[in-house]
C-alpha cells in the first residue's frame, strides 16, 4: 500500500527531542518498511494543530483527496494531526477511513483506523483526540494563571505598548520603561486629539508630517482608547490573547 508520512510539531515541542520531527520521521519510516508501505509523500513542519487555520494540514487533505488508490496516513500519535476535536479536517479523514478510502495509522498509539474497527476502537481514537485537546486547554489555562498572577503584582505580561519599552532590571526581572521618544508621539496625539479640532484623518496627517509615523486609523483608535496611558490595566483575559502552540 502506499503511505502519506506526516510529522508535525508547534514551536514549543521542537524543544523535546524525542518529539521532534526526525525523531518522527525516523520512527514513522520504521514503521511503514516494516509495514512494506511505499512512501509517496512526505510532510514534516511546523504548526499549531489547536488553531483553526492549518495551511500545511489543508494542503495535505487535498493531496490525500486526489488519490485515485487507497492510501495510508501514517503519523506518530494521534496529537500530531490535530489537538481540536472539532477540527473538521479529522472529521473528513475519518470518514474516508471509514469507507476505506484511506486508512488512518498512528504509530505510537498503535492505533489503526479503518472500516473494520470495533466500537471500543472508536472510543479509543475519539478519547485520543479529547486527551489531545485537553493537554492544550491545560497548558492554555495555566498560562492564562501565571498572566494573571503577574497584574496582581503590578507588573505588565505582555510586550509594552507604545511608548514604553520592555527592560530587565538590575535584579533580573522585566519591566517597562518610558521610551522618550515615542512617548513625545503618544503625548501629541492626545494633546491634538483633546483640543476637538482633529477628526483622526487629520490627526494622522499631522502626526505623520512632524514624527513620520504611517498609522492606520484603526491602530490611533486603539491607542485612544487604551487605559493603560491613564493609568489602569484591564484584566489579562481582556487585554492580552491566549493562544497556545500545540
């Protein structure tokens, strides 16, 4: 049978070796001489399986379409195709394996997907795919627990806005400092915009003509109506994003 090889890690696992991608590969390739699978693609890279854009993942279901043969999907664990259950890619994938239009193996699971699983199998594949989901929602959570515990103690988590400019102190720890010369631009915006005479079309001309900044009037709107510059942070879910690399 021919085989579709695919190894995939997020920025953070390229740091565990025995999760990285010849690591993969090595064990992937293995696995299919020993299955007598003919390789005829090969996909290693880099990529977030949790977030719903998956240019890598896409190009690779259409690969997998245009087979006109039956083809097996060989990966390590079944985290590295997707740690979403929602992912509709799986979803599309499955059912091909289902009606043995594709056949679905994950190395170190020892798990094969096809049409002659049993129910328990089943279980077995959608239990991997919610352990795989639920690693990433942990880590996500404990980074959402450290931000947090980080605006109690005054200090700000995230790069500084403009302005200010991130610093480690003497002790070794971050903070924010004002940068002079941005915060000159930061200040006349506000000046201006105070005054009632700049709409934000003319507002951006005059700052662009004294300081040659090329703003869009969406970011002057953010920066208007950012708290930080009267003072007050705003809670970390709020203000800061959290999206993890698994």
């Amino acid at each position: 049978m021919k085989a579709i090889l695919i190894a995939r890690v997020s920025t953070e696992e390229q740091k565990e070796a025995g999760n990285s991608l010849p690591a993969q590969v090595a064990r992937v390739e293995r696995y299919c001489r020993n299955k007598c699978f003919d390789i005829i693609k090969m996909y290693s890279f880099d990529e977030s399986a949790y977030k719903d854009q998956r240019d890598e993942f896409d190009g690779i279901i259409e690969f997998v379409v245009a087979q006109k043969d039956r083809v097996a999907i060989c990966c390590d664990k079944v985290d590295r195709l997707s740690r979403n259950i929602f992912d509709k890619r799986v979803s599309i994938l499955y059912e091909m394996a289902l009606k043995d239009q594709v056949e679905l193996h994950f190395v170190s699971d020892g798990q094969v997907v096809n049409s002659q699983i049993s129910a328990i199998e089943k279980f077995q594949f959608s239990i991997s795919l919610g352990l795989a989901k639920y690693y990433s929602d942990a880590i996500s959570d404990n980074v959402k627990r450290g931000l947090e515990q980080k605006l109690r103690r005054g200090e700000w988590p995230a790069k500084a806005p403009r302005g200010y400019k991130n610093i480690l102190n003497p002790e070794g720890k971050k903070e924010i400092v004002v940068d002079e010369y941005q915060s000159r631009i930061i200040r006349k915006a506000f000046e201006l915009y105070a005054t009632g005479a700049y709409s934000m079309k003319l507002l951006l001309k005059k700052l662009k003509e004294e300081y040659g900044t090329v703003w869009s009037k969406g970011y002057l709107d953010l920066v208007l109506k950012n708290p930080f510059y009267y003072g007050e942070m705003v809670g970390v879910v709020e203000l800061i994003p959290i999206v993890t690399n698994e």
